[in-house]
C-alpha cells in the first residue's frame, strides 16, 4: 500500500502510546512452528506487511494457519506441502521476503532438505548470508547454489552436533543455526553467538518447546539436541525500535508522552543513551514516562570531550535507533559524533534533514557530526522520499517537530516496520494524514 503522509508539524503531543510487537523477533519465531507437528500459538504478531507475508508464506507451505485475534495466531505445521518450496510460487514469494532465509533451519532439521531462493528486502551485502550456510554446513548439510535457478538447497540425512565459531554474530543467523542445532544428535556449541532479546525469546521458547538450550543471553550457546519438539504459547516483546522512537518524539516536540508496556528489562543502554542527549525520562512500573521539556542538553564525556554515539551488536546500542538518535541531537543544545559502524549508506538521509535546516557535518558514509539546534531554530518543512524503513520514521519524528507542512513520499517504507502509525500519532494529537 503506498502513498504519501501529509503532516502539520510543530504541534505538542500528549498521551500514551502502545508498542507493537517486535518485527525482528517475529520472523524469527514464526520460522520455528515448522520445528513441530502440534499447535504454537503467538500474541502479539505486529499486523505489518514483513510479517503478514511470511505468515502466508506459512499458509501455502501447508501450515494450518488459525487467526484467534488481532495478533494472536495459531499455527500447526502436521502436514507439509514440500512441493510448494519447490515451486516457481515460492520463488517468487520467498524472493521478496529477507526473513524467509530463517525458513531454511527449520526445514532442514525437521525434513532433511531445505530450498530458498535468493532473498530480497533492503539491500544487504553478501557476507551475511554465508554465516547462515558455513553454520548448516558445519552442522553436515551439502549445500548447493543453482545459479540458473537462483535457488539455495540444503539436503542432510543427519545434523550432527559440533562445536561452530560464527565469523559475525549475525542475529537471522544465530537463531537460523540454533532452530537446525534443536533436533540435530548430541551437542552443538555456537560461539560469538548474537545475545539480542529476540533471540533469547526465541531460546526460550524452543526450551518451553523440549529443547535443550543452554548459555541464554551470552554469546556461547550450548545445545543438547532432542529428537522432537512439543508445542507451545508464545508471546512477543514489544518492539524497541518503536520505544526508541517514541522517545525522540517526545523530545522533539517537547510532548509529554507515557509509553506503555515497554519490559524495561529487556531495553538494555538504549533509555540511557537517550538520557547522554539530555533527555528526562522515568521508568513508572513497566512504562516509560517522558515530561514536556523545553530543552535538552548533550553531555560531554568525563574529559569534557565531545560525546559519541555509536552502534553494536547487542548489548552495545542498536543501529536501527542510529537515526533517531541522531535526528534528537538536531535540536538538542550541544555537539555530538554519529558513528554507523555496522551498515554502509544508513546515513545518507541526512541530507533531507540538512534541507529542513539542521545543521550536520556528514564526514564520510559512517560518521556524522550534529551540532544542536536547542529548538532555537526549528527545522522547515519540506517534501521527502523515505529511502528504508529505519529513515522513514526518523524522518517522520522530523516532520512532527518541523515548521510548516511536509510530505513524505514512498511510505510503504515505513508501514513494512510499523502497524498503523499515522492512527497511532493522531491519537497523541498528531496532525498527519495519508493520501
């Protein structure tokens, strides 16, 4: 669904705010109902289009696919149509969906063969898939790449459990590796194992399923392979992303806003690393409760230099919020480093913010330099073209604090990652529509 936003900025918001369920940990955790044949019922599937296509993707694989409520799902994978992975459909359906690749596991430990083609979504580079296949290869699969087919194959008679070193802890990855390891003989250690929230949910659900998983949340896991899994309820963290975002609105609009439900425990440096920006927020129970402030002040160091932000792999601070971080700093009072270590060109949107009158040095495709503005300057409104998901909402908390109107285009970059986020902002008292 595309189309445009049309948004008044310059309003103060006021009132509470619900996270959606986790985009990243829900691909994940539905890849896993293939690891049984009984029922796995998941609350709090974000109503988005990543999801809801891998949902289908389920559908057409011969999964028993039951709606209970919004969000609430229930799956039963008793028999599969191994015919359809085989298919020209799921070619093209598989293709257009990144977080299909975590089908491949599953597959493969419960089939002994598992088929993708090449996958879509946003433009990542090559090295990330290879951790994914070096793993199953490792665990004894033959792995084939029909370059004509643009098809990946994965046949084994037996996984057998072995000590592996992955050369990235990448996330889809890990939790790939991990759902092959489950139902694999003996054990299987991942070392330099990813440690996001997401895929400790994902641990322990598989644990809760008959799954032996030892090491949760470090980055050495332990699996005892079992010969079957059971089924399971399952629900979802509330999506970190949105809460980071919500935050930086808050900020940038000087509203006062209560986010509600946030399982504060699993938020890791992200409420401190909007705090080194200056901005006042309380944890009130399991919400986070953000004051109307006039201004907000970027701390130094202890030294008294120049503070940096920067992303890494969890518990270091998420690159999703990279550009939310760093739209904030636009109007907060003093002078702070971005520095996008793990992805190239995530930055280059920066360039619309620059347009809307921030001042921003960027120094090369990782790093740039914010001077606040301390909302003496509000930025102007203006048209943009939201380039990936993570941009389009940093851009949005942007048109929301701007001067003046402003129209961003190509929206379906944003609603891929976020359910119903013009109905959600109107609530606060947002003027933004859809065209």
């Amino acid at each position: 669904m595309s189309g445009s936003f049309k948004i008044k900025g310059g309003k103060r918001l006021k009132g509470e705010i619900t996270p959606q369920g986790a985009k990243n940990e829900a691909l994940q955790i539905l890849c896993a109902v293939l690891l049984t044949e009984d029922e796995v019922r998941i609350k709090n599937i974000p109503d988005i289009h990543d999801v809801n296509r891998l949902i289908e993707i389920l559908g057409d694989f011969g999964v028993k696919v039951t709606k209970n409520a919004h969000g609430d799902y229930t799956f039963k994978s008793d028999s599969v149509n191994f015919d359809y992975v085989k298919s020209p459909e799921f070619k093209e359906d598989g293709s257009k969906l990144r977080g299909s690749i975590m089908l491949l596991g599953p597959m493969l430990a419960r089939f002994g063969e598992a088929y993708m083609p090449t996958p879509g979504g946003d433009k990542i580079g090559r090295r990330r898939l290879d951790t994914h296949f070096q793993g199953f290869v490792e665990l004894g699969a033959e792995f084939d790449y029909d370059e004509n087919q643009y098809l990946y194959s994965l046949k084994a008679t037996e996984l057998r459990g072995k000590f592996i070193l992955l050369e990235e802890a990448s996330v889809t990855g890990t939790a790939n590796i991990v759902m092959a390891a489950v139902l694999a003989k003996g054990q299987t250690k991942i070392y330099n194992a990813a440690c996001e929230p997401y895929l400790q949910q994902l641990c322990k659900m598989l644990n809760r399923m008959g799954a032996n998983i030892s090491g949760i949340g470090s980055n050495l896991l332990t699996i005892e392979g079992v010969e079957s899994l059971k089924g399971t309820e399952h629900t979802m963290l509330p999506d970190m992303v949105e809460i980071g975002s919500w935050i930086g609105l808050a900020a940038m609009t000087k509203s006062e806003i209560t986010i509600k439900n946030v399982h504060w425990d699993e938020l890791g440096v992200i409420p401190n690393t909007f705090r080194k920006l200056g901005i006042h927020l309380e944890r009130r129970g399991d919400d986070i409760f953000i004051p109307a402030q006039e201004n907000y002040k970027i701390q130094k160091f202890i030294d008294g230099s120049i503070l940096t932000i920067s992303d890494a792999p969890w518990p270091g601070f998420t690159p999703d919020l990279l550009s939310i971080i760093l739209v904030v700093a636009t109007q907060a009072k003093g002078t702070v480093l971005i520095h996008q270590k793990m992805f190239e060109s995530r930055l280059f949107f920066v360039d619309k913010l620059i347009d809307m009158g921030a001042q921003i040095i960027l120094c090369d495709p990782h790093r740039a330099t914010v001077v606040g503005l301390n909302h003496e300057y509000p930025l102007r409104g203006t048209t943009m073209i939201s380039p990936d998901i993570r941009a389009g909402n940093a851009l949005l908390i942007a048109a929301l604090s701007a001067e003046g109107n402003s129209t961003i285009h190509n929206i379906e970059q944003i609603d891929r990652g976020y359910e119903n986020i013009d109905g959600r902002l109107r609530a606060l008292g947002a003027e933004i529509e859809r065209v």
